[in-house]
C-alpha cells in the first residue's frame, strides 16, 4: 500500500476497538470521544502531509524493494543525502506540530528501521528473531502504520530489579511458553498517544540483572490484543474547551497511558527478544534505537525550543518591556541557546558514524550534548516566557469576551500592548503563552522534556563515561611534558659532571 491519508488512518481507528479506560470509564469509541478528536485530526494532517506536493518529495521516497512510496522515517541512511532526507521529515512533522507532539508517526517508525539494520545483532543469539524484526519492519513500512511503545517499568521500589518486587508480575514479565506464542503479564509506561495508534512495540532500557530474564523481553502487538489494557493518565483537557481560548493545549494533547498486559499471548513470530539479560543490555547499543531517534527528538526539540523563544520574543514585544536591559539579556540567552542546538545538529550531520551494516549514524557526542542540554534549556524558556508575561499571564479574557459587542469595546481599551499591537491580538498571544508555561499542558510538556529520554543525570553519567572512556585527553599530556624535558635535561647534567 505505501503511504496512507489521513481518513485512512482514521478508519483504522475505527475498526478496532482497544481497551481504553478513562477517567474510571471504558471508551467504546476512540474517534467519538472528545479529548482524543483533535489530536486525531493533528496525526490525520501528518498522514495527509504525505500526499501534499508542496512536501511529498521532501517527506517521502520511491522503494526500492516494493516500488511504493514510502515514508523517510522507513528509509535506511547509506548516504549524508539519506541523513538530509531524513532530517527534512522531522521538520516537517515537527513544524506542523509546533515541535509539541514527542511521539509522532516518524518516531518509533525510525526505531523500527534501526532494528531492520542492524537485525544482526539479534541473528547471533536466534536468528528466529532477527527474521521476525525483518518481517515486522516490512508490515509497517508497507502498511504506514502508527506505533507507540512502553519500555519503563512503572515506579515501584527503584531500589529492587523487577525479579526483586513483591509480585512478581508487576513489571511486564514472561509468564509460559505455548505452541502458538509466549504469554506476557505485567505493566509498562509510558505509552503516549497509545489509544490513537496501530501497534506497540515493546523493549526496555539497558539494565537487566541476573535474574531478570523473564522481564527480558522485545516483542510487537496491535493495540487491540485481547487482554492488552490501556489506562490513560488525567487528561489535560477536556477536549471541549474553545481552540480560540487554548490554541495549543486543545489541539496538540498527547495522552499517556499505563499498559497492563493480562496474560496476553504474544505469537512467535513477533517476539524479537526473550529471556535474554545480555542481549537485552546490548538491545540499544548494538543496534542505534537510542542514538537514531535522538536526531528525530533533536529536530523536533529544536523546533519546540525555536517555538518557546518566538513566543517569549513576541510576549516582550507586545507590551513594550524588550527595551530593557535585563529582559534583552534573558530573550538573548534563549536565542543563543537556539543557536546552539542548531549547530549541533549540523555536526552531528557532518561528522556521522558507519556501522557494519553499512548504515549511517549521526554522531554520538553532539545528539547526546543536545540531550544532555535541552532538558535545562526549555524549562529556561519557559521560566524566561512566566518571568516576563507576569501577572498578565493570569488576566486574559476569553474569546467570546473580545468579540462580545458590548465588552469587545472595553477589552480593545483596557488591553492594548505597544503602539501598534491591538487588545484582540495581546489577549491572544498571552493565551497562546498561557497554554506553554501556565496550563497543566504546558507543564506536561515541560515534564516530558526533562524526562523522555530517561533520567538526565544517568545519561549524563553514561555520557560522561563514554567520553573518557574514547578520548584520551592528551592535553594534558602535551602540558605536563615540560616535566619530561626537565628531567632529561637534569640527566644530561648528571652525565656531563
């Protein structure tokens, strides 16, 4: 099939019914309720983006096995033309979202091309699984399907592994084998967007400990299994509430869910991983699902970034306060940030690394320097955004408020910005702010920029042990080698007494 639209995509939803609880209620229609219908239409956009001229040849490409087209994120990088094809879908995507929905199609479908790859890894431990991953790329990339994934357990007691908890189902485990497949039981976190995707694809974070080994698990579903329960977190709006009032939070609400998995049947032919600690530890560095995805979440982060600054430029603007000192210092700070995220996506670009696959891979050092950066970045922005909007962020009227006939008058008097900047736009664009750094959707996304990538300091360390592990600071060496020439000079003086 290729690439789909939108309305196809939003037929699939249709005719499937998942388990999706809300709010202490089972959702019997996905499309019909309300907090999950404009984040529908915004995915449908991105599917329909495919068929668009105006991008169609940015975003997507002939294949070369099926002679479809298909999506960028399904394009395996052989050339730094590839990383640039690539690269431009993610700025698409992200700049039709705002760089506010973390999970979007392009996202786990890049992981999925990452296991396709390198599927030699798996080869080595069962060539069963490799062929699964192979097969499993090939249906999704010819069906354009959506995926979301779960690979954290959920937070009980961090201190214990998951053969150490209580029950010893409470991290998503193997339960049996049977001739038709492996039956799972357990919960993982943290599904976002799962009610309104195709599949889950399931695997976990390097970690597992001897004894683990039932946890130790990579497999692929339809989110429809039966037994497969999806709990969704509070939403963060109702999904009824004004576009005019919440440009933001009304349109782009990526609900996250809890999977509880009741001993569901799991068919051989998508498991890609099981029992395994030692494959499942070297899961992530020996086939690029962490590093590929972090150019995606590094476009779409600098987006969101370039996003947050714009509006915090266009806030100061409008009420005239950027003529000071102390807010041009703040509003430069969030550009020279910007700045900085940008030019290290374009080393990353220049200076990739090529795996035995033959595949291209955006170099390590500056993806992780942009993960280890954005997580203080954005919240910055955010600060800088409240810090200048004061208590203006907390007074703004509704829509209906300025286009009331009898208050529009007393709304364009009492809330005029600068010369030029009328009441009806000030209002808007502190509503527009409002939804980034006041809303409980914008505190969403600021938690999620501190967190999806796992815990920042954990990385960082890992980072930090990567580096020193492959750079030999000679530096130092060059500066502490006057000693050396000391100390030849003072054996020369010895021989020549």
């Amino acid at each position: 099939m290729g690439i789909r639209t939108g309305d196809q995509y939003i037929n699939a939803l249709k005719s499937r019914q998942p388990e999706i609880w809300l709010q202490g209620r089972k959702v019997t229609s996905v499309c019909d309720e309300a907090v999950f219908q404009q984040p529908i239409r915004e995915i449908a956009k991105l599917y329909d983006m495919q068929h668009d001229p105006e991008y169609q040849e940015q975003i997507t490409h002939i294949c070369e096995e099926t002679g479809e087209r298909v999506n960028n994120a399904f394009l395996v990088v052989k050339s730094p033309e590839d990383l640039q094809a690539r690269r431009a879908l993610y700025e698409a995507y992200a700049k039709a979202t705002f760089g506010l929905m973390g999970r979007t199609p392009d996202f786990l479908n890049i992981v999925l091309t990452s296991l396709y790859c390198n599927a030699s890894f798996l080869e080595k431990y069962d060539p069963q699984w490799a062929e699964n991953v192979k097969n499993y790329f090939k249906y999704i990339r010819d069906n354009d399907l959506f995926l979301t994934h779960a690979i954290i357990n959920p937070q009980n007691d961090r201190s214990k592994s998951s053969h150490e908890q209580q029950d010893m189902f409470t991290h998503l485990g193997a339960v049996k084998e049977t001739p038709e497949g492996l039956v799972v039981r357990g919960a993982k976190m943290l599904a976002t967007l799962a009610p309104i995707t195709d599949e889950v694809i399931i695997y976990s974070f390097p970690g597992f400990k001897p004894g683990d080994e039932r946890y130790a698990l990579a497999f692929a579903l339809p989110i429809d299994t039966p037994g497969l329960r999806i709990i969704c977190r509070e939403p963060m709006q109702d999904g009824i509430r004004s576009v005019y009032d919440h440009p933001l939070a009304s349109r782009f609400e990526e609900m996250d869910a809890v999977l509880v998995f009741n001993d569901v049947l799991v068919p051989w032919d998508r498991v890609f991983l099981y029992n395994n600690v030692e494959a499942a530890n070297l899961l992530y560095p020996k086939t690029g699902i962490g590093q590929q995805p972090a150019h995606q979440t590094g476009v779409r982060g600098l987006i969101k970034l370039q996003f947050a600054t714009e509006v915090a430029v266009r806030l100061a603007d409008s009420i005239g306060v950027d003529v000071y000192l102390n807010v041009q210092n703040d509003l430069g700070e969030l550009i020279q940030s910007l700045e900085s995220i940008r030019a290290l996506l374009r080393t990353a670009e220049q200076e990739y690394d090529i795996l035995p696959s033959g595949e291209l891979m955006p170099g390590y050092v500056p993806l992780e320097t942009i993960r280890g950066l954005l997580p203080k970045m954005y919240p910055r922005a955010i600060e800088v955004m409240q810090i200048i909007g004061a208590g203006g962020l907390l007074m703004s009227p509704t829509d209906a408020d300025l286009e009331h006939p009898v208050l529009g008058e007393e709304m364009e008097k009492y809330y005029v910005g600068r010369d030029g900047i009328s009441g009806k736009e000030r209002v808007r664009l502190f509503k527009l702010a409002w939804d980034l750094c006041g809303e409980a959707f914008g505190q969403r996304l600021l938690q999620y920029e501190r967190y999806y990538t796992g815990d920042p300091i954990r990385k960082r360390a890992i980072f930090y042990n990567n580096y020193k592990r492959i750079h030999a600071f000679s530096l130092v060496d060059d500066a502490l080698s006057v000693y050396q020439g000391k100390e030849e000079n003072q054996a020369k003086s010895l021989l020549h007494k």
